[in-house]
C-alpha cells in the first residue's frame, strides 16, 4: 500500500461522510405544507393589519420561497432548516396579529366604560 | 506517511474548530435576549405553555451550539427559539388584554344595570313629586273655592277676592288675612299653565271718581307685588285700576257696594 493511496482514502471517506450528511434526507414536503398553512392562518387573522405580524409573514414567506428553490436544487437539509424558520415566523405573525386584536378590543372596552361612567355621573 | 498525519491532524482541527471554542452567533444571542425578557414579562404567569416552549426550543440551541458549533443548524434553532420566545411574551400581552376587555365589560354590564336602577328610582321621585304637588295644587284650588268666587269666563279664570277681607276701608296695605289667601291663589296658580295674570282694582261708586281710580289701582299693585314675591313671574303679572267703571252690583244698597268693592285675579289660559 502507498502513501498515496492511504492518503487518497482518508480524503475519500472525509468526503463520503459529509456528502451522506448532506444528501441522504428526505425533502420536507409535510414541513412545507404546514408553513404555508400557517401563513394563510396568520393572514386570515389579520396578520397584514399589524406591522409587526406583517414583517414576519413576509419573511416566513420569503423562506417558504427560498425553501422551494432548495429542494428543487436537492439541498433537502438546508431546505427543512428554512422551513422551520418560515414556520416560526409564520406562528408570531399569528400571535402578533392576535394580541393586537386583543389590545384594540381591551382599548374600545376601556373606553366605552369611561363613557358610561361620564353619563352616569351627569 | 507525512501527509497521512498531516490530512489526518487537518480533519481533527476541523472537528475541534467546529465544537464549543468558537464564539455563539448572533442568532442564539438574541434568542437568549429575547427568552430572558419573555421570562420576565407577563407571560411567566398568563402564557406558561409558550413560555416553557420557548425554553426547551432554546435548550435544543444551545445544545447543538456546544455539539454542533456555530453554524447551521445552530443558527437556525436560535432563529426559531427566538421566535418562540417572542410568542410567548406576546400570548402574555393577549391574554392580560383579553383579561381587560371582560373586566371593562363586566363593569360596564354592572354600570348599566346601576344607571338603569337610578333612572327607575329617579323617575319614581319625580313621579312621586309630581303627584304631591297636583295634590297640593288640587288642595289649594279647592279652598280658594271655598273663600272667594272663581268663575270661568270668556276672558279666563276669574279669581274674585272681597275688598273688605283684603284690605281696611280707603287703605290699600294687605291685611294679615289677605296674605294668607293670596298665598292659597299663589299655590293653586304654581301648577297651572297660564300666558298671563291681570289683577284687577275695583271700587264702590261712593267718593270722587279719580281717588276711586287712584284707590284700586293701588290695591291691585299691592295683590301684584305681593304675588310677585310668593313666586309668580313678575313679567306674567299685570295690575290695573278700574275704580267703579265695572259694577257687578246695586251701588244704591249696602251689600250691593260690599259686592263691587273687590279684587279680580283674572288668569288668561295658555292657547
């Protein structure tokens, strides 16, 4: 056995590991699908009402995008890593929306109750 | 056998290079930052499940940071423990809203049902008053019926008071008597509508025309200004003195003078 060859091996099975690290999962097509739910979610709770709600549906969007594009390429790792950012995204726009909901609604509470009080008190 | 150890101790750095030494990314320093500040917010007592959530996603950050290094998905698992934490402190401001709004509405059902009792009380108060005093309106017109003449003519209610019980012959101060019966027309008179009030001064035929004229005018003043200060809108009440131009009676007899020294209250109804 040559040195060469012993060095050709190490490098070949250094190489063979990380490619099985990378290539062998499968694509997040469920992961994908449940993102993209959880946008129209957010959407539909009036997410895009909301600045706030409204900057993590583009970017939970915009990763939905991207994770596309990776499978489409046979990055399958990298792709699921992007669709659980575009999921988490996807749920804080959710909540983001709810909360300012809850807040207008706690606000019109608060001041119809002023209301009432003012006239009782006249 | 060189480059065998050489490639070898390469990989070995590599691996060691890829472990804890390597400083955290920015990823997993905002998502430490972003738990601590939910753990402190209103979400340790009202959104527990996220923020418990929150924690475990962030355990699995650091975690892979110490086995994995820096990288993906270290990055990655940050970025979502970031977000869990941020879901978190924002379910703890939902609730607490969502907790104010039915407290408000609680309050305002209750404020309602207080201000629908106080109308109901208040409206029985006023009905209750508004019944005393057509009572006491009903009371007062019944004895000035009984003291005095009230007719209804075309020119209004006339109210006709006896000269001798108001006043001292050829004198025009109100007797003590004609106080307390102007104040019986005084009530009987608050509770109706009326456009105006004319009083009326008349005398006998005895005597110089002029000082009759003089004479009732000056009776029908002092019924005015006493009125007036019983209450009656001074702008509503007028006085007149007629002297003897309008006898009801026989100027030639006794009783017959009696009648026509008298004091008219005539009150003109509201059209």
């Amino acid at each position: 056995m040559s040195r060469k060859l012993a060095t050709r091996m190490v490098w070949v099975v250094t190489i063979g590991l990380s490619l099985v690290a990378c290539g062998g999962a499968p694509p997040p097509h469920d992961a994908l699908t449940a993102a993209q739910s959880g946008v129209k979610g957010a959407e539909v709770a009036g997410a895009t009402e909301d600045p706030k709600a409204q900057l993590h549906l583009k970017l939970a969007s915009e990763q939905i995008a991207k994770a596309k594009q990776l499978m489409e390429d046979g990055d399958n790792e990298e792709a699921a890593l992007v669709v659980s950012r575009a999921q988490a995204d996807a749920d804080l726009a959710l909540a983001y929306a709810q909360a300012a909901k809850s807040l207008k609604q706690a606000k019109e509470a608060d001041e119809q109750l002023g209301k009432l009080k003012k006239q009782l008190k006249e | 056998m060189i480059s065998i150890k050489s490639s070898l101790s390469f990989s070995l750095v590599l691996v060691m290079f890829g472990c804890a030494t390597a400083p955290p990314p920015p990823e997993l320093l905002d998502a430490r930052k972003a738990y601590e500040r939910a753990s402190k917010s209103l979400a340790a007592q009202l959104a527990p499940a996220e923020l418990d959530t929150a924690q475990q996603a962030l355990a699995k950050a650091e975690k892979s940071y110490e086995e994995e290094g820096p990288e993906a998905p270290t990055q990655d698992l940050a970025y979502v423990a970031e977000r869990k934490a941020q879901i978190a402190e924002v379910t703890g401001a939902k609730v607490a809203a969502d907790r104010d709004s039915k407290l408000a509405d609680k309050q305002f059902k209750d404020a309602q049902l207080e201000g629908l009792d106080k109308t109901k009380q208040e409206l029985k108060s006023e009905k209750k008053a508004r019944a005393e005093a057509e009572k006491k309106v009903a009371a007062a017109m019944a004895s000035l019926a009984e003291m005095a003449k009230v007719t209804e003519e075309d020119r209004g209610m006339v109210i006709t008071l006896s000269g001798s019980v108001l006043f001292k012959t050829g004198k025009y101060d109100l007797l003590p008597i004609a106080r307390e019966k102007l104040n019986e027309v005084a009530t009987a008179l608050s509770g109706s509508n009326y456009k105006a009030i004319v009083i009326e001064g008349h005398t006998d035929s005895q005597g110089k025309p002029s000082d009759n004229d003089t004479l009732s005018l000056k009776r029908a003043e002092s019924v005015r200004s006493y009125l007036v200060s019983q209450g009656m809108p001074s702008d509503k009440v007028s006085a007149k003195g007629l002297g003897s131009s309008r006898s009801i009676d026989d100027n030639g007899t006794p009783d017959g003078r009696a009648n026509n020294r008298r004091v008219e209250i005539i009150v003109q109804p509201n059209k």
